[in-house]
C-alpha cells in the first residue's frame, strides 16, 4: 500500500509524504495495527490522506469468515483494509501545489493539460489565429492531450487569469507574429517561466517539460 501511494502522490502528483504506525491508542478500532501517510501542509499542519489498518483475525472471527486452506480444513483468512482518502488526496495536491493565483495541477492529473489562447486585435487576424489554435488543439488532441482553445472575446489578461486560477499547467500563446513565423510562446503554470518554440516542437516539449 505504501508502494502505491508513493507511485500516485509522489510519482504522479508530486507529493511528498511520510508513512507512520500509528500509536495503539490511535490505530483503527479492531485493527492489530494502523498505518498512515501523512503530508506537511504550507502552514505547519499535517494532513492524513490514507491509511492502512492490519486487520489480523479479528474481523473473520466476528463475521465467521473461513476459507478452505491446502490440508482441505477451513480457516480464518488474516485480513488488511487499505483507505486511500480520494478527497484528501486531491486536498493535498490543491494545498501542497497551489498559490495565490489558485490551483496548481500536476500535468497528469490536469483536466486540461493545455490552453491555447489566441492574441490579436484585427478581426481578421484573430480569425487566422483561431482556425491555428483550433489545428493546433486537433493535433494534441490526437496525441492524448488535454487541450483546449479559448475562443472568448476577453482581454489576454483575463483569460490568462482565468485559466491559471484554474491550475492549467501550460498555456500557449499564439499571436500574429507567432502565425508569421511559425512559432509559439510556451507558458508554465508552476514557475510562470516562458519560452518561445518552433510550431512543429509543441508536443515534444510539452512531454519534456511535464
């Protein structure tokens, strides 16, 4: 179980934690023994996002659960609950990763990985820009990537909010001369840092950045 947790929360969701038995006096009421993976929160607090409970015997007395073993009698099966808390887990991830523009996802766990947000102030290049944007959201799409165009008439300020508010781990930036030149502005949720890449390299970076 501790295995599992360390492949999702640390592999997956870049969150560190530590495992402990717990005390007797705190394990789970008629488990042998409870074991719990705690994360430390930006305040000083500690969050319990699962726990394991070594159940022993006791639960197949109590419910006259046997099985047939190897010599053909019957016996109690020793058993183990694993609880992982699905809504603490995601609480952690909010908490651990976000800032005070808002939500910070991971790019695996993101339900858009990527926003393309086309920029221009002449009606008709903004009509150019779209129809990229949306060729551009197709192909990462087909690639099994997350992505999605925003095609709404607000400033580039207020959509960059938006979508960082909402923990987006990447943004494109997909101006006229970006369309010229065939190139786009690469923007990161996490460390707000850009870079500027060849069209053709938008995938490929994004599985290296990520």
């Amino acid at each position: 179980d501790g295995e599992m947790m360390r492949a999702v929360m640390t592999g997956k969701f870049g969150v560190e934690f530590l495992q402990f038995e717990r005390p007797q006096w705190d394990k789970f009421a008629g488990a042998e023994s409870t074991f719990a993976y705690d994360t430390l929160m930006p305040d000083g607090k500690v969050l319990q996002f699962g726990s394991t409970h070594l159940l022993g015997q006791n639960f197949s007395k109590a419910f006259d659960t046997q099985y047939v073993d190897e010599k053909g009698g019957k016996s109690l099966p020793y058993t183990t609950c694993f609880g992982p808390g699905m809504s603490r887990m995601l609480a952690a991830v909010f908490i651990v990763h976000g800032d005070s523009k808002g939500l910070v996802f991971p790019y695996e766990l993101a339900p858009v990985q990527v926003v393309i947000i086309p920029i221009s102030r002449d009606p008709e290049e903004m009509k150019q820009l779209q129809a990229k944007a949306a060729e551009l959201k197709k192909s990462l799409r087909s690639k099994g990537v997350r992505a999605e165009v925003d095609f709404s008439d607000k400033t580039p300020g207020f959509k960059y909010n938006y979508w960082e508010m909402r923990g987006v781990p990447f943004r494109v930036e997909l101006g006229g001369r970006e369309l010229k030149e065939s190139k786009l502005t690469l923007a990161r949720r996490d460390n707000r840092e850009k870079v500027q890449i060849p069209e053709n390299e938008l995938h490929s970076k994004l599985l290296e950045l990520s």
